[in-house]
C-alpha cells in the first residue's frame, strides 16, 4: 500500500534544469524538496559556459538584477581550422549590445549556487551530499525515493530526474537502457585566468560584452567533435569535445587532455590565450545523440529533464537553455495536474512531452535530427574539408602572379583530387538533407 505522500514532488538534482523545475513548482506553492549530490549546487561545475536569457526570463524575469553573469555576448566567431591555418566568419552587431542582452557567459559554480538560492527562497527544501540510490515504487508507479544519508525512505507525488547525462536511476528502474557511447561526448575544459584589460585588448571589447569563438577541424583529430572558447570577465574559457565512442576507436590513442593541450598550441589560437593561467579543469559527459536518442521521460510517477533526457541541440550547442526549459515545461505539467486533480499516472504527465513537442526544444532536436549521425560517418568534414577550404583561401588571397582563373581551376582540381567529383556532390547532399 502506498504511503502517505511527504512532498508534492521530488526533483533529484541541482543544475539548470532542476532548479528551474523546483523553483517553477515551489513558485507555485508546492512542497518541493530537492536533493542534490554535491556539497552545494555548483559544487561540481567548475566550467564556464553560454547562457541563454530567454529561457531563464520565462522562469525568472528579473534575474539580470543579481545573477552572476559574466559577459553579454555581441559576436559569434565561428572558425573552420586545418593545422595551420583558419577560415571563418562572425557576426557582431551593436543590438546585442543593448539591453535586454541575449546571451551571456557564465560560471557554471558560481550561476548554480545563485539559482539555488532562487529555488530555496521559493520555499523549496534543498538537501545535498545526498545521494539517491534508488526508486521507490508501488505496483508501476514511482512514490518516492531512497538516498545514503537520509533515515527512511521519502515520499511523494510525482519524482523529477534531473541527475545529468551519467544518471543510473532511470536505468535501474527500468525506464532506459545504458547509454551508448555513440550517442555521448566527452567534453574537457579549463579556465584561463588573466587580466581584463588584456581579455578587452585581446577580443576588441567593452567593460562588459564578450565574445564566443566556435570551432571545428583538425582540432579534434578526425574525431567529431568541436572546441570552443568563451570571454568571461576575468578568464577565459576554452574546451573542446568529441564522441565518447570515437576516443575509443581513435587509431592515435589521443587522450581528451591531450586533444585539449594540442588545440591551444594551434596558431591561432595559442595568441588568444598566451599568459593564461591554468586554475581549473574539468571533463563532462554531454548527451550528443539527438532526436533519435531521446528515452522515454515520462511515466507512472516520474518526469525526466535536462541532460538525463538528452535534450542538448548539436548543431546550437543551446544545452542550459534546453535544460531550463524542459525544466519548466515538466513543472508546468505537474502543477496542472494537481489542480485539474488527475494524478500522476503516464496518461496525465504525457502532457509534458506534448508541451516539449510544441515547443522550440523537440522542432529544433527533430530538425537536425539526422545531422549526428552524417557527421559521425564522415570523418572528412572534420580532417579533408577544413584543409581544401584553408588551403583554396590561401591560394586565392596569395598574390604570387597567378591569374585568378587559373587559381580557381587549381582549387577545383585540388578538390576532385581529394575527395572526386561523386565524393563532394554526395556530401553536399548529406549535409543539405540533414539540414533541410
């Protein structure tokens, strides 16, 4: 028999997408206790990262008043590299400049403590250093959880995972299997502390505004993947990620330390962040599978959100603005149920993955759902295209007394060369089918 119910609902984990799921529901006037691992929330996070002010507005319209934010983003960089050499393009725009600012760099420690107060205020209870070890369930419904630090086992309405992308509590219940390492990236990053004056100098920016610097090519040595590198207000955040399975499978053996290492020795980007200082590292797991990746995240008692779902858009990189807002979207459904007095059974809580169907998170996912796996089978965008492009733009900008006809039937002949006439107009298709 079911136990009388402690909480309306339990949210296990204190990232963006569980905090936005308990501040939402605590808003609302529900008890909510959350449950987080770490020492505090943030504790675990020690990596910058891009926020996305929509998502956060929705949940909290005024958290430009005190949240930590690092830097407003005015320009977006992004860089096709060979081993010497880069092509890019960027925009920069003086209305990104101007408030209300769209995106913003930030600390992931220092932005989750912050949040964490948020949801606390709301009348959330927060427990960490606790982990839960496992489900409780009644029959097929989920009614509670039990942790290593807490005497007896916890009760509620409905259960929250919000647990990252590593979670084993939707795998010991049953609700997915294990996670494949296709559909996963490892990620490395650290933060380079220096001067701001030298960060202003160095980007061509203000007090304030900052820029993000995309990157793919040689840098990830064949593997899919990109890098990455991020204005903080003191600091710089640089990373670069690729498939878990392709660390693996890599006939170089290339650890992510070292990929990382070799990256910032690229001659463009060495001069970017020469003088850092080196005072903290990471390496994260982020779910890069897609639309096709996507669990079950809803059921008899339960929701999935954030990275445990795998909600993490590949070709945007919009990952705390997808959790945020899976976050919300899975508050919204309980609070809704508990007023309309459906309970929490499949049947009620699949509004949930209507409402994500309806919204900017699965329309994005679903859009570029076959992008994942083209890139992962062609190696060639991430080693043959970036050295054709770099090296077509160097033919063409070398001024040696070539005509520039001729240049341009070289860098054709260059192309058929490497990859033949069949090879670029079947890549061309792959790329414009996964982008259509």
């Amino acid at each position: 028999m079911k136990k009388p119910s402690q909480f309306d609902a339990i949210v296990v984990g204190a990232g963006p997408s569980g905090n936005a799921c308990a501040y939402t529901l605590a808003k609302a006037g529900l008890k909510v206790l959350q449950i987080e691992r770490g020492e505090y929330p943030g504790s675990k996070n020690v990596q910058g990262a891009i926020l996305y002010a929509n998502a956060l507005e929705q949940i909290i319209p005024d958290f430009r008043d005190d949240a930590p934010l690092e830097r407003h983003i005015i320009e977006q960089r992004m860089w096709l590299l060979d081993e010497t050499s880069f092509v890019g393009t960027h925009i920069r725009s003086e209305d990104y400049n101007k408030p209300p600012y769209n995106r913003y760099t930030i600390l992931r420690a220092q932005f989750d403590k912050w949040f964490s107060a948020k949801v606390r205020e709301a009348g959330a209870l927060l427990i960490c250093e606790t982990t839960v070890n496992h489900l409780i369930m009644d029959g097929d419904q989920v009614v509670g959880v039990q942790c290593d630090r807490i005497q007896g086992d916890v009760y509620a309405d409905v259960v929250i995972l919000a647990d990252g992308v590593n979670s084993t509590l939707a795998r010991k219940a049953g609700f997915h299997g294990e996670i494949k390492s296709e559909n996963v990236a490892l990620a490395v990053k650290e933060i380079l502390f220096m001067p701001e004056e030298t960060i202003r100098q160095r980007f061509n920016i203000g007090e304030e505004s900052g820029v993000v610097i995309e990157m793919v090519g040689r840098i990830t040595d064949g593997m899919m993947g990109t890098g990455f590198l991020y204005t903080n207000k003191e600091s710089l955040t640089i990373g670069v990620g690729c498939m878990l399975g392709d660390f693996k499978n890599n006939p170089n053996r290339t650890s992510p330390y070292a990929l990382l290492e070799q990256m910032k020795r690229h001659p463009a980007i060495a001069p970017l962040i020469e003088g850092g200082e080196m005072k903290e590292y990471c390496a994260h797991l982020i779910p890069e599978g897609g639309f096709h990746a996507i669990p079950q995240i809803y059921g008899n008692g339960w929701m999935i959100v954030g990275d445990s779902g795998g909600f993490v858009n590949a070709v945007h990189r919009e990952g705390s603005n997808l959790a945020m807002t899976t976050g919300r979207l899975a508050a919204e459904t309980v609070i809704n149920a508990k007023a309309a007095s459906k309970g929490y059974r499949a049947d009620s809580l699949k509004a949930y993955k209507t409402a994500l169907d309806d919204s900017f998170v699965m329309k994005d996912l679903y859009k570029y759902r076959d992008m994942p796996k083209v890139l992962h089978k062609n190696p060639q965008f991430f080693t043959s295209y970036p050295d054709m492009v770099a090296q077509a733009a160097r033919t063409m900008i070398t001024v040696d007394g070539v005509d520039k006809k001729t240049k341009e039937r070289e860098i054709f002949a260059s192309f058929r060369k490497t990859r033949k006439l069949t090879g670029l107009v079947g890549d061309a298709y792959k790329l414009w089918k996964a982008i259509r």
